[in-house]
C-alpha cells in the first residue's frame, strides 16, 4: 500500500521546507556581515631605497660575493673555520632550530588538507521497554526463531574525514608565513657563519699580533741585558753612580714582567678560538711568518643597494616581515565565517554475524557546518591588532638592519684608509726610535748622554714597535670586518 499526500500537506511541506531555507539564508548572511565588519588597521610599508653609493664610485665589484676560502689565504685560518663549521655548538643549535621551522611547514600544510582516520568501537546499551526506541526495537524482527539480545551490543567499523574548507586562504597564508620563518631560520644561519668567520679571523690575528709582540719583548729584553752590562762596566769605571745601574736593572725586570702578559693574553685568545671551534684547550697551530710583513687585503665595496641581497642579516629581516604581513590575513580570517565537511562511512550492527550484511549494517553520514563570529569578538580583534602592530614592528627592524649594514660598511672603508696612513706614520717613528737607540747608547759610552735618556729612548722605542703591532692587528681587523660587513662568508 502506498502513501499520498494530499495538496494540502504538500503545500504545508513546502511552506516549511521554504521557511527553513529562508532561515538558512539569514543566518547566512548574518555571518557573512559580521564578518566583513573587520576594524580598520593602517599598515606601513617599508623603505627599500638605500644612497646610490659609499663615496661616489659606481663599481658594482663587490668583495663580499667572494668564498671565505678564497678571502682567507692562510692554511692555519681556513682550517680553522673549516672545523668551526663542524663542531660549533651555537651554530649546530641554530641546524636544529631551522629544521624545527621545516617541521612548522608540514604541520600548517597539514592543517588544510582533509583528515582521514579509521576507527573501531564496541559497546553494550540497554533501553527501557516502554522508552521510544526500546518499543521500536520490541517489535523489530531480525531473525525469525531468534530474539535479540539484551543488553544490546554494539559494535562499529568505520572510516570518518574532516575538512576545513580554506575560502578566505587562511590556512594557506598561514603555511605561507611558516616558510617564510624557516626561510628567515636559513638566512640567521647564515648570518651566524659571517660572523663566527669573522670572530675566529679576528681572533687568529689576535693570536699572531701577540706572537710578534712576545717576541719583539724578548729581543729588547736581550738589548736591556746588554745596556746594563755596560751600565755595570761604566759603574766600575766610575764613571757612572750606582743610581743608574739599579734604574737600568727596572727596567730589564719590568720588561721581563711583560712577556707573562702577553703569555696571559695568547692563553687566552687561543682558548676562545678553541671554544668556537667546539673543543677543550690545546694549542693553536698558526703560521710564523713576520706579523709585520702581512698585507691587508685589498676589498671593493660595491653598490649599498647588494646589501639586500648579500646580507644574510637584511634577508631574515625581510623574510620575517613577509610573514608578518602574511600573518595579518590570517588574523583577518578569523573574523569570516569557516566552512567545515565531515563524512563517516563503514559498518555497524549488535553482532559479528550481521555486521558484515550489507547493505543493512552500512552506515554512513555526511554534514557540511557553518559558523562565524558573532558577538564579543574581543579576542580576534585583539589577536589582529597584534598582527598588525607585529607587522610594523617587522618594517622598523628591516629598515633598521639596512640602515646598520650601511654604516658599518661606511666605518670599515673609513676605517681602513685612516688605519693605512696611520701605519705609515708609525712605521717611521719605529724607525726613527731604533735609530735613536743606538745613537743614545753611542752618546752614553763617550759620555755625552744621561743615562735616562737611554732608558727613555728604550722605552719609546719599545712602546712604539708594540703600537706598530696593534695597528697591523687593527689593519687585518678592519678587512675581516669589512668582509662581514659586505655579507661575505655564507655563499
């Protein structure tokens, strides 16, 4: 027998099925207005122009494009950095944390592709006689001869999916800014190998700076030694009083004194390079040619605008304000209503024997949701104006960075033609004062010369060949840090 319906409740249906539509729309479209309403932010956008030149050359020859390897032309250097690059913890630590923003990528590609999972369940339930479905299951007939079994099992296998469905790109912006951080991750990386390249560099001349100095104390100590005993015979000539042996003697004793400085010192510099290079003290192998002979490398700076492209330091900045950006839309989303799909499908029935019957025991369902903010959307707006106070934030930093490279390299090339004069006029006085040393101690065998001009003359002259010494070391600082400065190192 089959059921009709009459017109009358067929309009009835309709009416409520149109009812139910037009309440569908309204809420619809409710979700839809709140979520334009979303407060308005004033971004700000970020100053790329950089002066067209450091001192009006046009030559685009940068040194900082140049290998490390190719830059440091020592053996002893280049293996150390070499090592460095192996066993630095700080630098190995920083490994960890870009593959940590490799591992943020996969999770937010994850979060806008369907989920699908498999479960499995069984339980037992028992419905009262007279409730609506214990009467239902009463009359329910599913095998002849047999009654069925209370409690009811329950036993289920199925497959279920869920999707959010990314209309407003929210979680694809999302994703996006997560590359853009491990990207930054990579770039702080590099910015981390410029400057333990430059750090271990600086420190190796350091290292050969107090070499030479140790060594130039122990030839004055021995040109002191030989003073005194002239001092002693023209003591014994009386011609000279016990005042200026004892005053010859200081003096030999306070340069002795110096040497365990400086011993001190080399101790130390080798043991920070020791700690960059991830080991316990041990000796530093390094080259024993003349400090004094080294000639800094010649470097060209280029153009200020390679800066963005050279610095690994201006890249992570500007990788990290990509991502502000991008984060500022995904905050904007949560202000949109979000579409979500679920599905289940598999199999359900009180007993192994029947749950593989189909189609009865198939079980499946599918539902779509809507929903959207309406009322105290106080933590979203909230949430959004961080994103945008995070995104200027992120505009001052990178034109703060650009602005840092800019100077740096405009002190280093200043630097380094102020260090060239300065070693050229010290290099004469050193010579001038060893001059002077032997004239003061020919004047003082004939007696036409105190004494303390002696003393004096040997201490100017030492002073002088040690300041010699800490411009060289200033000199072959200033090209490893105009190298840093350039960029140079990571590539």
């Amino acid at each position: 027998m089959q059921l009709t319906l009459s017109p009358k409740h067929k309009k009835l249906k309709m009416m409520r099925n149109k009812r139910i539509l037009n309440r569908a729309w309204i809420i619809l479209m409710v979700l839809i207005y709140t979520g334009c309403t979303v407060p308005p932010m004033v971004r700000k956008n970020e100053n790329r122009t950089t002066p067209v030149s450091y001192n009006g050359s046009q030559d685009s020859t940068n040194t900082g494009k140049v290998s490390w390897k190719n830059y440091f032309t020592d053996p002893y250097l280049t293996a150390l950095i070499d090592t460095a690059f192996k066993n630095n913890q700080e630098l190995n630590i920083t490994l960890q944390e870009i593959e940590i923003a490799k591992q943020e990528i996969r999770t937010r590609k994850g979060e806008y592709l369907p989920f699908v999972g498999l479960g499995g369940g069984a339980g037992l339930e028992k419905l009262g006689r007279y409730t609506n479905m214990g009467a239902s299951e009463a009359t329910t007939d599913i095998k002849p001869g047999k009654e069925m079994p209370e409690p009811l099992p329950d036993l289920k296998v199925a497959a279920f999916a869920r999707w959010e469905v990314d209309i407003w790109h929210k979680l694809r912006n999302a994703k996006k800014a997560a590359v853009n951080r491990y990207l930054a991750s990579i770039e702080g990386k590099n910015f981390m190998m410029t400057n333990l390249i430059a750090e271990i560099a600086n420190s190796y001349y350091e290292l050969l700076a107090l070499d030479r100095q140790l060594a130039i104390i122990q030839q004055n100590i021995e040109i002191q030694n030989n003073a005194l005993k002239v001092v002693r015979m023209e003591k014994e000539a009386t011609r000279v009083t016990e005042l200026a042996v004892r005053r010859f003697e200081a003096q030999v004793l306070n340069t002795q004194s110096l040497q365990y400085d400086i011993k001190q010192r080399i101790t130390v510099t080798e043991n920070r390079i020791n700690f960059l290079l991830g080991r316990y003290p041990q000796p530093v192998q390094r080259s024993t040619q003349d400090f004094e002979t080294l000639a800094p490398v010649i470097t060209q700076a280029g153009i200020p605008s390679q800066l963005l492209e050279n610095r690994p330091d201006v890249k992570q900045a500007e990788q990290a304000l990509t991502a502000a950006k991008l984060d500022i839309e995904v905050a904007r989303a949560n202000f949109y209503p979000s579409l979500g799909l679920s599905a289940t499908f598999g199999l359900q029935a009180f007993s192994p024997t029947y749950i593989a019957k189909l189609p009865e025991s198939l079980l499946f369902t599918i539902a779509g949701d809507l929903a959207g903010p309406l009322i105290n959307k106080n933590a979203i707006k909230a949430n959004y104006a961080s994103a945008n106070a995070r995104q200027i934030q992120a505009v001052y930093n990178y034109e703060r960075t650009i602005l840092n490279a800019y100077i740096e390299v405009a002190n280093q090339l200043s630097n380094i033609s102020n260090l060239a004069s300065s070693y050229d006029l010290k290099a004469k006085e050193v010579q001038a004062l060893n001059q002077s040393i032997t004239i003061s101690n020919g004047l003082f065998r004939s007696a036409r010369a105190d004494y303390m001009e002696v003393l004096l003359t040997q201490r100017d002259a030492l002073e002088s060949r040690f300041d010699l010494i800490e411009t060289k070391m200033e000199q072959m600082h200033a090209t490893v840090n105009i190298y840093r400065a350039l960029g140079g190192g990571w590539n």
